[in-house]
C-alpha cells in the first residue's frame, strides 16, 4: 500500500494533475485483460506483468502501475483506461 504521505505527493507526469488510488474492481478487470494479452501501455507495448495496484490520473484516463508497492510514474508505462470505462 502507498504511504498517504507518497500519494499526496505524486502527480501525473504529463499534465501535473493529482493521481488516486484505484479501486480493487478496476484493478481486477485490468490484471484479467493483461492475462487475456488484451493490455497495451501508451508506449504501445503489450503488458505482460499483473498489477498488484494503480494510480488513475485525475482526468481517469490513465491508470499508473503499481508494482511491490512501488508506483511506475512514466507516460509511456500508463494504462489507457478506455477500456475498462
């Protein structure tokens, strides 16, 4: 789980708008689509390795990994949520 401390701290590396942490539902249909070999990052790489959990950008258009408790903060490893909506 991350710290609130961390959370209140991180932004959205792209617009700079404040991130949320992703409910369990979402990170459910995620980790069930990346099984299925159905999810792409923006880098246009396919996802090979579950989610343990994520932070959706304010907007909700993109969710950032979250893996052994460590958030991956970069545009091109987000999850477009279009998708999952």
């Amino acid at each position: 789980m991350i710290a609130q401390e961390l959370l209140d701290l991180l932004v959205c590396p792209e617009n700079k708008t404040s991130v949320a942490v992703a409910d369990d539902t979402l990170v459910e249909k995620i980790n069930a689509s990346i099984k299925a070999g159905e999810v792409k990052n923006r880098g246009g790489e396919t996802v090979d390795d579950k989610i343990d959990g994520g932070l959706v950008r304010e907007d909700k258009a993109y969710l950032y990994p979250v893996r052994d408790d460590i958030p991956i903060m970069l545009i091109d490893e987000a999850i477009p949520l279009d998708a999952f909506k």
